[in-house]
C-alpha cells in the first residue's frame, strides 16, 4: 500500500511511525514536524505525548496519542520495552521508531535487539549514541575524525573550577554531560558570568541522581563568531543520503541554546567535515550536529553531538518537500531517496522562543517584524493544520500567568521576611520557666 505525497513522491504506508520522546516538554515543535511531514505523505503517524493537552496532540495528521512511558535510559529500560510492546500490538503492525531526544536515541541503540521484534529502526552500534550525546566521552570520539571541540575541563574540586576560571576568565561554558538525565526545568548549557554561579553549578554536581559531571568549557568569544549546524541521513553503510547546513541566526538562550531563528546556508565544508565525521564513527540514522566557527582561525568547533532528530529538522526541506523524516522512512522502507535539491535561503521560525524577552532584545523592531513575516518554515503556526499552534498559544498564556503568580508569591514572601520583627509589649510576654 502507497501513500502518495502532495509534492510527487511516494511513501509506504503499510510502515506507520511511533514518534517517541523520554523527556518530558509538551512545547517540543519537532514532535509536531514529524507528525506533519509523514502524516501528509499519507503515513500513520503514532506519538507517545504527555497527555491530550499537549499541542502536538490537536495535530489533525496523528493518527493517534499513546501514554507516556516510564523513565529511561538509565531508569527502567526493561519497563519501557515492554510499554512500546503494549503499543506496537496496539498499533498492529511492526512500526519505525523514531526517537526526538538523546535519552530516546540511547533507549533505543542499547536495547535493539528487543525492540527489533516490533519496530524498524537504524541498527546502531550500541554503545555509540550515549558515547556522543555524553559531552564527557565527545571529544575524544571526534579526535578520530579530526573534529575540533573547545577545550574543556572536568572539575573535582572547587580548585578545579577556580583553575579553569584563571586559565579562560569570565564568562565560560557550563555543561552536564548527560542532559537526558536532567530534572525538568534545568538547562544542559550555562553562560557563566560570576565565579559564584560557577562555584554554585560545583555544588550541584555532587548529586549522584543528577546529570553530571559537569563540564567547564570555554567560550568561543568573538565578536565575529557564528553558530552552524548540520543535519544528515546515513544508511546502513554510513553513507550520507541527505545533508544541510544551517546559521544559527537566534538562539534561545541567546548564544547558548537552541535554534529559534536559522536559514539554510549552502557551506560546503561544514557538510564534509559532517559526512566525515558520520563516515569515520561508522554512524546511521539522522544526526543534529551544532557548530561554532571562529573566522579569524577559520576553525569549526563542534559543540554538540545530538544522535538523533533536530526539532529544527523541517528547515531542511527541499524544493521537492523532501527532508530528513521523509528520508528515513523512504530508506527504511526499502524506497530509494531522490537527489536532494537544497532550497538554499529558506527560514524556519520558532515563534513561542521567538516572542521571548530575552530573544527580542536580540533585534530591533523592524528588523524582528520582517524576519518573522518572511518565515517560510514556522515551528507551529500553518494554515492546514493550525490546531497545535493554538493549542500552543492557550497553554504559553496559562504558563505565563502561572509565572506571574508564582514570581508574585516569592516576592511577598521575601517583603515580609525582611519587614522588622514588632517589639512585644512586656505584659504579653509569656511568663518564664
């Protein structure tokens, strides 16, 4: 059974897809990217979401929700298995397994073979997911395919981190080496201004439970730096079936975080030195690699290795509505992947980070209004499916307000606790012992 796409190409239908994610954000737009760009090829597109208030939820192209699962990789694996189990029976056929964060990309590489009885997914080697999504083991795999990541420091000790804030001053890079363990509500990457806050990040890593170790980077400071990122399909023989190169033009938080604002920028040696690197590692399936390059060196330094789908990922579409989902399902279906023809120029917006204090003083009136309306990509927002983008705008208002309320309350309670303690009246002392 086909499944035939508005722009020409033809997908299997008989192969569903169960979108999955351990890690808990009902604000995940490449959840919604995956759902939209597979379900208007006319394939079943499953997802396990956090509840039916989540905006991909409302997505008229879901085939249908699934509960979340129990925590994984490093909380109960074997608990999971059996959950995807109960939904691939549910589903009724044998499913591809697409993963949206590192814990679900680990998930899947290390328990393969149980997994391989219900779902189709790209035979990784087992241990390699987890040894490149832990910033701790990065560098020293990239070292074989001669990519250049900052230097970086482990810390054991307060002395660590007052070294390492002598040797590179102020502000450095803070990261947890396994953010796929991290508690809601907690960032993976720091901007560090102050020794204290260093010091403070120290402090935290001493929880066993928590995502640690941390790691002191540092900051690729240039006044002309800028941020890159590559994403690409390998096959089963590590070769590279789909590529693109993007500048990171917004970020949120500015200049240590996610993409908010990027534009398909033709760089041909970024994408080598990413085919390489994926070649070399023997790696398979899509990856999300994210760059600095500094220009007075010429330098690309790799930040962050994502094994796995980047929200992102729908920048990357090209003039034929090919792109990265399309391209694993296709190959993994036994479909050959068309050549690729890169739609160079084309914006993708997050509007919900976008409209973000922080990401708009980045910009100045006209030239924040232009960026938004010229989008071609927009993370939620699009005429045949607008549900998801409302959903999106009712559940950001009840956050805000929730914010407000809270930041209300704290800032009461601090009023009071520095108001001056009334003296007692001495008849109304309570009589001694």
């Amino acid at each position: 059974m086909r499944g035939r796409d508005p722009v020409g190409g033809e997908f299997d239908a008989d192969l569903p897809v169960l979108v999955l994610r351990t890690d808990r954000n009902m604000f995940h737009h490449g959840t919604l990217g995956v759902i939209r760009s597979l379900g208007r090829a006319g394939v079943p597109v499953h997802a396990v979401l956090e509840g039916p208030g989540a905006p991909a939820a409302a997505s008229r192209y879901l085939r249908e929700r699934h509960p979340w699962g129990p925590p994984a990789p490093d909380g109960a694996p074997a608990a999971l298995v059996a959950h995807l189990e109960r939904i691939a029976r549910r589903i009724g056929r044998r499913a591809l397994l697409v993963p949206m964060d590192d814990g679900g990309a680990i998930f899947i590489a290390e328990n393969s073979v149980a997994l391989s009885e219900h779902f189709v997914f790209p035979r990784q080697e087992p241990a390699l997911p987890r040894s490149l999504a832990d910033k701790s083991t990065l560098a020293d795999k990239c070292a074989e395919a001669g990519v250049v990541c900052p230097d970086s420091r482990l810390p054991l000790s307060a002395h660590d981190v007052d070294e390492a804030l002598k040797q590179w001053g102020l502000p450095i890079i803070a990261k947890w080496a396994r953010p796929w363990r991290l508690r809601p509500g907690r960032r993976s990457t720091s901007v560090v201004n102050t020794r204290e806050q260093a010091h403070e990040l120290m402090s935290m890593a001493a929880d066993p439970s928590g995502a640690g170790p941390l790691i002191l980077q540092q900051r690729i400071a240039s006044p002309r730096a800028v941020d890159w990122f590559f994403h690409g399909y390998f096959d089963d023989a590590s070769r590279c079936l789909f590529a693109g190169t993007g500048r990171k033009k917004l970020a949120c938080p500015p200049q240590s975080g996610h993409t908010v604002l990027g534009e398909w920028t033709p760089n041909p040696e970024l994408e080598e030195i990413g085919r390489t690197l994926g070649r070399v590692l023997g790696y398979r399936g899509v990856v999300d690699l994210d760059f600095r390059l500094l220009p007075e060196t010429g330098t690309y330094f790799l930040l962050d290795f994502n094994p796995r789908l980047g929200a992102q990922f729908r920048l990357f579409t090209d003039r034929r509505g090919l792109d990265l989902a399309r391209v694993m399902h296709l190959d993994l279906s036994g479909r050959p992947v068309p050549y690729v023809r890169p739609d160079y120029g084309r914006t993708m917006v997050v509007e919900n980070h976008y409209l973000r204090p922080s990401v708009l003083r980045s910009f100045k009136g006209a030239s924040r209004a232009h960026e938004l309306r010229k989008a071609d990509e927009y993370a939620w927002l699009c005429r045949d499916d607008p549900a998801p983008f409302l959903v999106m705008g009712a559940q950001s208002v009840v956050r805000a307000a929730e914010k407000l309320r809270t930041s209300r309350i704290a800032r009461s309670r601090r009023g009071k606790s520095k108001a001056p303690e009334k003296r007692r009246c001495p008849a109304s002392d309570p009589p001694g012992d």
